[in-house]
C-alpha cells in the first residue's frame, strides 16, 4: 500500500526548527490520549521585504519558541489546541532564540499534566485545558 496524506499542519515559514528532526525523544505521542507535543522554534519571513517575491534561499527570523500541542485522530486530523512557552521577558532577538535556556526541549505528562522542560524550567500545565498549574526554577 501506499501511504497517503490524510492531514498537516504547517508551522511557520522556512528556518522553523525542532529538536524532532535530530532527536526522537523531543517528540511526545500518545495514541490513546489523541495527544501530540513538539519542541519548535518558529521562524517567520516577513514578504514585506521582497516586493519582487522571496527568494528560495531565505530563512525567517526567529519569533517564538516553546511547545505546540496538538489533538490528533484519524477522524479530525491534526488539531492545535494551544502553545506553551518558557521564554518570558526575555530579548526578543533571533540569537536569543538559538541560545536561550529556556528553550522546552522535551515533554512528558504524568496523570492529567504535561509537563515542559528547559535548561532552566520545568512547567506544569492542565492536559485538559493547557492552563499553568506551576512551574519549577532550575
């Protein structure tokens, strides 16, 4: 059989990264729970800047980093239901981004919570309605 497209979700322009592509172990999937949880850090190219047309070699900027959940199922495809983050306050420049401890890494649920971890912070949040419950300073 060949397998067929049945649903995607683009995030952001060329330049978005994931730890996924190099790391298996970033990506969280839970079949039973219609649960899936990336690592992403967006980037955006702003067409402003190319009034004849982007060119194919131009990356974003870096916007935002942190964890995109997704509902996924068979029947309504791949569903976004919220984004968490643990860069807060923090320079909003691209390098920043690249470099920042505070980039979610990884995340895992125990119980009806996600949990999102950075070098320098572990979240907490609802699985029901991504709502924070806490956090942890490292």
């Amino acid at each position: 059989k060949n397998p067929k497209e049945i649903s995607k979700y683009v995030i952001g322009d060329r330049g978005t990264e994931t730890p996924v592509l190099y790391d298996h172990k970033a990506l969280l999937f839970d079949k039973n729970r219609n649960l899936l949880v990336i690592p992403v850090l967006v980037a955006e190219i702003n067409e402003e800047e190319y009034p004849e047309g982007v060119p194919p070699y131009v990356h974003g900027e870096y916007v935002w980093q942190g964890a995109y959940v997704f509902n996924i199922s068979l029947e309504e495809g791949i569903v976004l239901r919220g984004k968490i983050t643990h860069i807060e306050n923090e320079t909003t420049s691209t390098i920043h981004y690249w470099y920042s401890p505070y980039m979610v890494k990884r995340a895992l649920y125990i119980g009806n919570i996600l949990y999102t971890i950075s070098d320098k912070k572990i979240k907490m949040n609802s699985l029901d309605t991504l709502e924070e419950i806490n956090e942890i300073k490292l």
